[in-house]
C-alpha cells in the first residue's frame, strides 16, 4: 500500500549519514520504506520540526513496511515456549502452533513438544517433533560460550542463563570450582574461562559426551571431567572446592554431606532447591544439619527466588560458606 509523507531528499553520497542522525533524533518513519532515484535518496518522516536546520523537505508516495504478526495475533493466544539453539520447546501444542513459531522466529528450525515430564536417574524427557526438521541435536550460544546437545539425552534449560551468569561473575581467579552435576558444561564452560581448574562431574555418559565436545568447542583446557555418581566420587575431592555447585534442584539434598566433604574451609556453595513461595528456612536447615554432621557451620550469604517451578513452588537458590 502506497501512503504520502513528508520526507528529507539528500543526495545519495550524503545518505546514509543522514539516515542515521534522523533515526538518532527519532525523526524517521520506520514503518515506510525508504526510495531513491539516480540521485536521491527520499526518507520518511515523522514530524518536520525533528529535522536538522538547511535539510530539504517534500513529500512523496512510500510503500508501507508490512509489521511481521506476532503469535498471539496468528494464533489467538500466546503459547509458552523456550528456546534452545534452532530448537524452540513446549510442554503441549500442536502442528499448527508450530507452523506459527517457525514463521515468528526465523532462526528456529525445529520444533518440539514433551511426551513426558522430566524424569529417570540422568533427567531427561521424550520429545516428538512437531514442525520442522526431525531432530533434536543442536548447538546453544549463550554469553559467548557453544553447547552442542541433543534434548531427548541430556537435560538442558536455556531459562537458567542468568542464574549462570550471576554465578559465573563471582567467581575467583585462583579458585577451582566443582560442578557436582554438570550436564553438557553450561555452568563449566562459562566459569572455566575466569578460573584456575573447574572439576565437572556428571554421571550421564550422554551428557560427558557433549561435555568433551563443548569442551573443545569453546577451547577450554583446564575443565577436568569425572563421569560417576558424586556419592562415589566425593571422597576422592576430599577438601578440594573452593567454590561448589549444587544445581540438581529436585535431589541436592541428598548431596549435601558430598559437598560438605569436598568444600575446602570457607569455601561457597551455591545450593538450588524447590520450595514454597517465600520459603527459605526449610532448606537452610537441611543445609545446617549436614554442616553440623562434617563439625562444620554455615554462613548464609544469599538466597533467591530462580524461577516459578509450579504454582506456589520456585527453583530457589542459597548461597553459603562453609565455616
């Protein structure tokens, strides 16, 4: 559709410079498509008076830019979804749902919906593709760091990025860090890049599979592996982390006298749990009574809220020394 509009005409050698400073001051009409001639160059505007002094301003027919639809308006609502890599992910939907996401999303190249929770001794869950293609390996980017993985045998969740992050930029130079579950390496990788030594344990072979490969993805020397069951492995770390990470939010507790064993004194612990709405006091104590089987006290440094896990139940996450 073709609409009149006041528009700046500058010279072509001059246009691009212009265009700039007219989106700069918030003068340029985005949603009309800009035209030339042999000589000129014609930009749309919104209003006169945001033009700098000396321009020249006529007017002229533009094409409307067609403004992609968003889910809600193809669909009629707004599905819940994540993305991982080119894979977006849904508990429930249907092809259509899916159709709909591979047009909003350029990027996304398949998409899968759950057949079952997550669930098993490794946490893994059954997807079938839905739109697409029919896979589901693919290669996540996230703050700079490649995960190659396949969902349907490791677990994964992009919505965990921040809280990798917050963790990741606490660490210290000369510490060596241990990921009691590890999985493809998003805490590992990430952590390795501003530490001495990262110990990842995890005992998926799946997941240590893609962890060697996200290991040479990202060119990372100094992440040493440990595929076993921290229950087996701990003793062998006796007094070794400076730093710990508890991130298996539905058993950590049952790991907690592992963490205890393998903390160095004064080392942090970053420990994630699911509770309650505005419930902390439960897991602290948990945390106190392992502390106290090792001769050991906590010091409590941080708790927060990760994400909604289910109505009235988060992911939750307490960071504490080890005293």
């Amino acid at each position: 559709m073709l609409v009149r509009s006041s528009c700046v005409k500058v010279p072509k050698s001059n246009g691009e410079t212009l265009r700039k400073k007219l989106i700069e001051l918030g003068a340029m009409d985005k949603s009309l498509r800009i035209k030339s001639d042999d000589r000129f160059l014609y930009i749309p505007i919104l209003d006169k008076k945001l033009v700098p002094a000396g321009t020249e301003v006529t007017i002229e027919q533009f094409e409307e830019i067609e403004k992609p639809k968003t889910l809600e308006e193809i669909l009629g609502f707004a599905p819940s979804y994540e993305i991982a890599g080119d894979i977006a992910i849904l508990t429930e939907g249907s092809m259509e749902v899916g159709k709909a996401i591979l047009k909003v999303h350029k990027n996304v190249k398949t998409v899968l919906v759950a057949l079952s929770p997550v669930k098993g001794e490794f946490r893994v869950r059954r997807y079938r593709v839905i739109a697409g293609e029919r896979r589901t390996e693919t290669v996540h980017k996230e703050y700079g760091c490649l995960y190659a993985l396949d969902l349907q045998r490791v677990y994964f969740s992009p919505r965990l990025s921040t809280e990798r992050a917050r963790v990741a930029a606490q660490v210290k130079p000369n510490e060596t860090v241990v990921d009691m579950f590890a999985g493809v390496g998003p805490f590992s990788v990430l952590i390795a890049k501003r530490v001495k030594r990262v110990i990842a344990i995890d005992k998926n072979p799946d997941a240590t599979l893609f962890l060697r490969k996200n290991i040479a993805l990202n060119s990372i020397t100094n992440i040493q592996i440990i595929e076993g069951d921290v229950h087996e492995v701990s003793p062998n770390l006796k007094g070794q982390g400076d730093r710990i990470i508890m991130n298996l939010p539905h058993s950590a507790e049952e790991y907690l006298d592992d963490a205890m064993v393998i903390a160095k004194p004064g080392a942090t612990v970053h420990y994630y749990d699911i509770q309650p709405e505005d419930s902390f006091e439960e897991a602290i104590e948990m945390v106190r009574k392992a502390a106290a089987r090792h001769g050991c006290k906590i010091k409590v440094i941080g708790m927060r809220k990760v994400r909604s896990y289910a109505p009235h139940r988060y992911n939750i996450c307490i960071d504490f020394q080890v005293m």
